[in-house]
C-alpha cells in the first residue's frame, strides 16, 4: 500500500449501511450477462428489515438493482 494511502474497512454491522448511502463492492458479483468488478460505485435504495439485506442500484457496466448482504459491500465515503 502507498504511503499515506486510506484503507476501506469491512462493513462490520449492518446498522452502519443506511438508505441512500453510497457503497462499493467488496468482490465482483456476476448478474446476467453482467459482472459488477470490485469497487463498483452503487446506492443503497433499500434495507432489508433483517439488517442484513440490501437492494442496491449499479449503473455500471449496466443499470440493474441488485439484492446483496452487508458481507458484500463496503462504504463509500467520498
């Protein structure tokens, strides 16, 4: 790593993840033809009332709404 350069914790418990925040994959995740790459940029647009789940929007490589778990993502402060 870079000196100087900021690393990206775990979501270590889902009350860290709300509606609305900007999130990033931990890993890629395949969805039809698509693969969503490690780091991909999306918006949680919906939690789960298990804490757990989330429905997240992607727009890249293409627009889709994907069901992941707070195991999948990673946040996106900036």
């Amino acid at each position: 790593m870079a000196r100087g350069a900021a690393t990206i914790a775990p979501v270590s418990s889902a009350a860290a993840l709300r509606e609305y925040d900007f999130v990033r994959l931990r890993h890629d995740v395949h969805a039809g033809d698509a693969t969503y790459v490690a780091g991909a940029r999306g918006v949680i647009v919906h939690s789960h009332d298990d804490g757990v789940g989330y429905e997240v929007e992607f727009e890249v490589p293409e627009f889709r709404v994907l069901t992941l778990t707070s195991q999948d993502l990673l946040p996106d402060h900036g």
